[in-house]
C-alpha cells in the first residue's frame, strides 16, 4: 500500500474520527517496520514513552505527539484532524450530539460565570459551540486581513462583546482558507485564536483560552514563522499562570524567548517581539516568586525597548514601547508583593503614552491594584475610576479587578470616590 493509499485508508479514517493521534502514529510507526524504540531512538525518548505516547493520544505532550507524527509521516491536515484541529474536517466526523439533562448543570454555571459581564450569554454560547464543532465559512467577501484588524480594534478598544460576536465567523474562514495548507494560512489561523486567547484571558474565561491558545500554538509551530509562535506561546502562557500552573508558565515562555533571540533581532519587529516575550517572563517570574529573575528579565526587556519608537506601528504584532516595558515593571514589583516600588515604577506613567482604551485602562488598573495592595483605598478609586472612565471594561469584566470593587464597597462605601467608581463600573447590582 502506497502512502497515499495508507493514510486515506478506512482504518485511518476511523482514527480521525476517534480522535485518535496516537493511533496515528502507531499506524505510521508499523508501516515503516519501526518498533516502538525504533521511534524512540527518533524523536528522544523512550519505548514505554511512545508505548504511552500511542496509548494516550491526545492526553499526550502536544509537542512530542507532533515531533512523533512527523518521524512516522502522519500527513499535517490528517493530524490536525485527530487533533480536533481542522474545522471542515470536524464538522463531517463528529457527529451532532442531542443534548441531555446533564448538559443543563453546566449551562447555568456558564450563565452563573457570565453574569455581570458586558459579553451576552448567548455570545459566550456560540463561541464555545465553535470551538466544539466549526461553523461554516461566512462567505463574507470583505478581506479576512481587515477582519482580523477589525476585530483586533474591538479588544483595544475594550469592545468585549463585539470581539466575541466576531471570531466564530473569524475562525471558521480561517480554518477554510488553512485547507489549502499555505504557510501564511496557517499564521492567520494561529493569529485569531491567539486574539480569541487574549479575549477570553480578559473576561475570566480560562478553560476556553486554553483550548485556544493550544490551538494558536500548533498552528503558529505550521505557520513556521517564529514571532507568530512566540504571540501564541506568550498566551499560552498567561493562561498557564491563570490556571496555577507557574512552573509550565515559565518553561512556555522561556522556550519562545530563546526561539525570538534565534531571529537575530535584525529589525524592529524582532526586537519588539524580543522585549514583549522578556516582559512577559518578567511578570511570569515575579509571579512564581523569582525576584532575582524577574527584575534580571525586566531590566533586560527594558535595554531591548530603550531603541523602539514611542508609538509602535498599527501593523506591529508586539506593538511594545519603552512606556509599555515600565508598565510591566509596576506589575512585577506588585506582583513580588511590593507596592511602594510599584507605585514608583509608574510614577512616570501617563495615559497619553499608551495608544488604546485597552492599555491606558490598564495602566490606571495597575496602579489601582497597587494602592489597594498599599491599603490606600481613596487612591484605589481614584485609579480605578480613571480606568473605567477611559475603559469600562478594564474593571467590569476583568474578575480581579471587578473584586476589589466589590471589597472597597464593603469595606470603604464611604470613601472619595467609591460611589462613583460603582456606578462607573457598571455594578451597582
């Protein structure tokens, strides 16, 4: 049997339908006459690993799963498929499911976790339902590229609902323009769900980022361009830190600022993608405990932005500034618990330096958390209350953020500024 023949075979076919990779590859593993440390040799592990590897299959390291698939000559499209990966494809095996009364548990908890959020329900629902089973394409015959930047304006600009309304239909041209296995296909793939990552990071929703930006990355890893692989391995591991998972947070991103350095930082681009990952490592460390690391990364993001322009280009995928890296500072120092030195870390900062609602809110929510960290609730407020002003979403929709609203109404209802902050916020109920 031919290749071909072999994976457009029925018993492949029922893999894929199983959603099976790692009997994927134990069918590419024996057609090339290889015993299980045969492969092992391969790919650096050992026999019981792949033993495990094949048993396993999707519950398996993603990483190895591909570096396996591609020793034994698993196509990419029919990988992606048993994956779960490839929208047209999941739309024909995976057959619809009736729903049952179990289901109606999990809906009112999803209706619980949406409650006071600007996103509707409904729109949290259509999402979910996509990632689940993709949509049809739109047929939309505006240009997916001015798609994607407008949907990308909806998250600057703190246009939560409006970003979610947008991405099934994102998501299901993307998947369809990615049959025809193109690089660049690919990269947009990888970059709408990196955007629907950093939607659902925003809104609290962290299971269904996961799902997304593991999607973000396998594809970005196709795309084989490195600073599309670094925007979804930076997700990937935010999420990561969301989930209590520091230490698999750290590795991610570690590994992407080594693969960003490879570049060279020839240019711009590089070099912002550079002091964007270092950032990023910054907060990740900072967060784990690592003071030592976390001010080395930070001081090191810094030198890296000290030659980029004050307002980065629209096209820029890391729009990162020198103001944006002392930004991160703020939240390095609040997160290694030290709030007068996140408080002076900011001191410098004005909103007029960031380009977006998303980022100036951001800003002023930074410095909120710090002061509260302080025990100072007057300026809490009056942080918080600027972030609502310029972005209302920034503190109604962010869960940490929407807390200390909550605590500064119970604990300090009469001071300067809670009231307003309240209403502002949209909260009142």
């Amino acid at each position: 049997m031919s290749a071909d023949q072999l994976w457009k075979s029925d018993a492949v076919r029922a893999l894929v339908a199983n959603l099976d990779p790692g009997g994927l590859i134990r069918v590419g593993r024996r057609s090339r006459g290889w015993r299980q440390a045969d492969l092992g040799a391969r790919i650096g592990c050992s026999a019981s690993t792949v033993c495990r590897l094949e048993q396993r299959g999707r519950r398996a390291d993603l990483d190895l799963v591909r570096h396996a698939a591609k020793e034994v000559g698993v196509p990419t499209n029919v990988l992606a498929a048993s994956l779960g990966l490839t929208g047209a494809q999941a739309t024909r095996v995976a057959p619809e499911r009736p729903r049952c009364a179990q289901e109606d548990p999990m809906r009112r908890r999803t209706l619980l976790a949406a409650a006071g959020l600007a996103a509707p329900v409904s729109l949290l629902t259509s999402l979910d339902d996509a990632l689940a089973i993709m949509p049809d394409p739109t047929g939309s015959p505006v240009p997916f590229d001015s798609r994607l930047a407008a949907a990308r304006s909806y998250f600057d600009a703190g246009q939560n609902a409006t970003l979610l309304k947008a991405l099934p239909g994102l998501l299901a041209d993307a998947h369809a323009a990615a049959d025809g296995r193109q690089e660049i296909a690919f990269a947009r793939l990888s970059a709408t769900y990196s955007l629907a990552a950093q939607g659902l990071i925003k809104i609290g929703r962290y299971d269904q980022a996961r799902l997304t930006a593991d999607r973000a990355t396998v594809y970005a890893q196709l795309s084989g361009s490195p600073l599309v692989s670094a925007a979804a391995a930076r997700e990937l591991s935010i999420v990561l830190r969301h989930q209590d998972q520091p230490a698999a947070a750290q590795r991610n991103i570690l590994l992407a600022v080594a693969r960003v350095e490879a570049t060279g930082l020839n240019n711009e681009a590089q070099a912002s993608a550079y002091a964007q990952m270092l950032s990023t490592t910054a907060y990740t460390e900072a967060r784990a405990g690592d003071r030592d690391q976390a001010f080395a990364m930070i001081r090191e993001a810094a030198r890296a932005a000290r030659d980029l322009p004050q307002e980065a280009p629209n096209s820029r995928l890391f729009p990162v500034t020198p103001a944006a890296v002392d930004l991160y500072a703020v939240s390095v120092h609040w997160a290694l618990g030290d709030a007068r030195a996140a408080l002076e870390a900011g001191r410098r900062l004005q909103a007029g330096q960031f380009k977006t609602a998303e980022r100036k809110g951001r800003m002023h929510t930074d410095l909120g958390r710090a002061w509260w960290q302080w025990g100072k609730a007057e300026q809490t407020a009056a942080e918080l209350l600027s972030a609502a002003r310029v972005s209302q979403s920034e503190v109604r929709d962010r869960p940490a953020i929407r807390k200390i609203v909550t605590e500064l109404r119970s604990k300090h209802p009469h001071a300067v500024g809670v009231r307003e902050l309240v209403t502002a916020a949209d909260m009142t109920t």
